[in-house]
C-alpha cells in the first residue's frame, strides 16, 4: 500500500524572497513563481501579501539603539553588580536607555548575545492596537455604539 507522505513547512530563504519579490514586479502570476520554486502559489501569496508585494525596505538600527558593543557593557556592568545609572554614565547614555533595554530583556539576567535577535522579533510581533489586526477598528466601533446609545 502506497501512502502520501506529509511534507512538511519549508520556509524560503531572504534570496528566494528577493526573487520572488523582483518576479512579483514583474507582474508573474502567483502560479508561475511557484512552479519555479515547486510550490503552489498558496505558498506565495503569504510571502507577497506580508508587504503588499513590494519588497520592504532593508532594515537598519536605529542610532538611538544600543549597539552590540553597548549591550556586552550593560552585560557586563550587571555582572559587576554596578547600577544602571552607573553603566548609564560609562556609556554616556540616559539612565531610561539602558532601564527599558535591561528590562526589555530579562532585568538583571539581561544577556547582550540574545538581545539583538529579540529586538527584531519585537519589532516584527503584531502590536495589540496595529490597525492591520483589526482590534482597533472593533474598539471604535464599539466605543461608537457605546456613546451613540447614551447621547441619544
């Protein structure tokens, strides 16, 4: 007896996304990207609709944001067991910088090799009130109906 085997999530690496992207631009059908690929075009369209089928704009850091190097200090400053506005002074940053870094990841267990990677995640996770996720416009809606009722 034959069975059909489950293949399982592939995900595309950032060259494969770039030709998508230049092959979407170029106005190919969903269907004919996959088949360079060998998927179905169910498996484009995610990769196209995420930006609008524009490739986004490469990411830079802010200059406001602690640099690698900034982070190993704080790093290494909790492990001296020294205060924030202590390491705040080394570094010649605000004390509130390197308070929201520090608690942003992990309070006084911060570890600078894990921080960029989860800085990215933060900036990639779907905000509670983002507008793409809908919940705001049911919260206006909402509110809307709310006040409708008691001002009439």
């Amino acid at each position: 007896m034959l069975q059909m085997g489950y293949r399982g999530r592939i995900y595309f690496t950032e060259k494969q996304k770039s030709e998508i992207w230049d092959r979407g631009q170029r106005g190919e059908s969903m269907s004919s990207i996959g088949r360079r690929f060998d998927r179905n075009s169910s498996s484009i369209y995610p990769v196209l609709a995420k930006t609008g089928g524009i490739r986004p704009a490469e990411r830079r850091r802010s200059r406001l944001a602690l640099t690698l190097a900034e982070r190993e200090e704080v790093s290494r400053g909790l492990r001296a067991r020294l205060s924030l506005r202590a390491i705040a002074r080394q570094l010649r940053r605000a004390p509130s910088t390197i308070s929201r870094e520090v608690s942003r990841n992990g309070g006084r267990a911060f570890d600078a090799r894990f921080t960029l990677k989860s800085g990215h995640e933060q900036c990639q996770r779907q905000h509670p009130l983002s507008a793409s996720n809908g919940r705001i416009d049911q919260q206006a809606d909402s509110d809307l109906a709310y006040w409708s009722e008691r001002l009439t």
